[in-house]
C-alpha cells in the first residue's frame, strides 16, 4: 500500500502549501505552461539530467502525454529520479500527487526517500510496491496518469508484462492515461525477452489492449533514426549507459564515437486512454 517518503517535515510541507493557491490559480489562468517550462529549466535538475532534455524532450513528451494541474501520477520505476525531479514538484505546486512505483521497498526506498525528502522541493512523495509480484498500485480507478519510462523491457524480460499492464488498468481512473517512453525495436523484429532493450511497438500495444487500455496516440517526439539498434551491448552501448562490455566492467579498448554519435536510443512515444 502507498505511504508517506521519510524525513519530510510537516513545516516543510506548510511552507510548500503556503504558496499553492497562487500557483494553482496560475495554472487554472493559464500559467500552466510557463510553471512547468520553469520546473525543467530549473538550475536545481542535476546538470546531468538537463543535458539529456535535447534527447528526451521532457516538455514536449509531457505535453502529448496530457499532463494536467491536479493529477494523482504514478511514475513507475523511477529509476534515478529523471521525471521524479520534474513530475513531483509540479505535482505539488498544482494541488497533485506524484506516487513511486518502486521495484524495491526495502533499501531502494530507503535511498529514494533519502534523495527525494525535500518537501519543500518536491512536496510528500508517495511510494508503492511495483514489481513481478506486486499487488494493487492504487485504489481502484484512482489515478489520473501512469508513466512508464525505459522500462517495459524490463516486464517483458522479467516475465510480468501482463501483471504490470493489468495493475496499471485497475489503478488508472476512467478516462485516465498511460503514458509511455520506451527503446522501440521496429522495423527489428521483437527478441524473446527483449534481451537488447528494444520493445516492438506492436507489443507495447496488444498487451496494453489486453488489459483493456486503448492507444489514443503516438508520437516522433523521441525518433532517433540515427538508432540502427544493432549494438554490441543492446541500447546500453548508447548514451548514457555507454556500455562496453558484456559484463558491465568498462573496457577502456572499446571505441565510444559511433554510439555517442547516434545519441540516445529511438524512442516510441505513446498514449493510452482507459475507456470512461
């Protein structure tokens, strides 16, 4: 079940709740756009991540997605926090809740909470169990929007695609998005397990359709037709991972400058909708 992130101050979070209502009505007015433009731009983003906005096109992907003011969101595997640093602070400054789809809630929580415990920054974080096992994300018909970023490989690979996708159409209310960004195969045919990282979008779509969630749209936002996917290390040999061998130990032999060059991986970019 969802839970409260740790070491986040109740003075904290009033300090933060002080400034809502200018902020809500701002984006009720209209400055919607400019708050989030100003979230991304923000020199508090770790230089790193703002970097990989010229490949991940976080305003215009969230834009396609239908992100609105208010929305309860679930960021699935959060991994290293990209959205995390972009989605809870806009959450919280427009009367929303971001909730972490986390694969550990043990120690990985723990180094979660810890990163992401500013209140004041990033509002009350809420996590949940999500994994191979997992239960509920969220009450029934609950949320407004599901993220699911690099990571549907990973359910394929692990065996819980139609779990994960399942969860997601229980939890997400009528009318309400799945939103997805992932490595996409095509024209490459689908791998069993998506051992390379690569996902068919054809898969993405029917197992999406068997829980019942319907593709509304998709999107070039993040093509890359430099991306031939055919790598030595699958996507990981792309930035940023830049993988150079099989067993994750850097080899300082391999040459980078063909994979730096073709930047990060092509990417889908679609939109669900659960049937009202």
């Amino acid at each position: 079940m969802t839970g409260s992130c740790g070491r986040r101050s109740l003075l904290g979070w009033t300090a933060l709740a002080a400034t809502a209502p200018s902020l809500v009505a701002r984006a009720a007015s209209g400055g919607d756009a400019l708050m989030l433009r100003g979230i991304i731009a923000s020199p508090s983003r770790p230089a790193a991540d703002r970097a990989r906005d010229r490949w991940r096109h976080p305003y215009a992907s969230l834009r396609f997605w239908g992100l609105r003011p208010g929305m309860t969101i679930i960021d699935l595997q959060p991994g290293a926090g990209y959205w995390t640093r972009i989605l809870a602070p806009y959450a919280a400054r427009t009367g929303g809740t971001y909730i972490a789809g986390l694969g550990d809630m043990g120690a990985g929580r723990t180094r979660f909470d810890g990163q992401f415990g500013d209140v004041a920054r990033y509002g009350h974080i809420r996590d949940v169990a999500f994994g191979p096992d997992s239960g509920a994300l969220a009450a029934p018909a609950s949320v407004d929007l599901i993220l699911t970023a690099r990571e549907i490989h990973n359910w394929i690979g692990g065996g819980y695609l139609d779990h994960a996708m399942g969860g997601v159409a229980m939890a997400l209310k009528p009318g309400g998005i799945l939103a997805v960004e992932e490595h996409r195969a095509d024209p490459v045919p689908q791998e069993a397990g998506a051992a390379s990282g690569y996902v068919a979008m054809a898969t993405v779509v029917q197992a999406a359709a068997h829980a019942g969630l319907r593709l509304e749209a998709s999107s070039e936002i993040n093509a890359n037709p430099r991306d031939d996917k055919k790598h030595p290390f699958g996507v990981w040999t792309l930035p940023p991972t830049r993988a150079s061998s099989a067993g994750g130990q850097p080899d300082p032999a391999f040459d980078h400058a063909k994979y730096d060059a073709i930047g990060e991986s092509d990417r889908m970019t679609l939109r669900f909708r659960k049937p009202a």
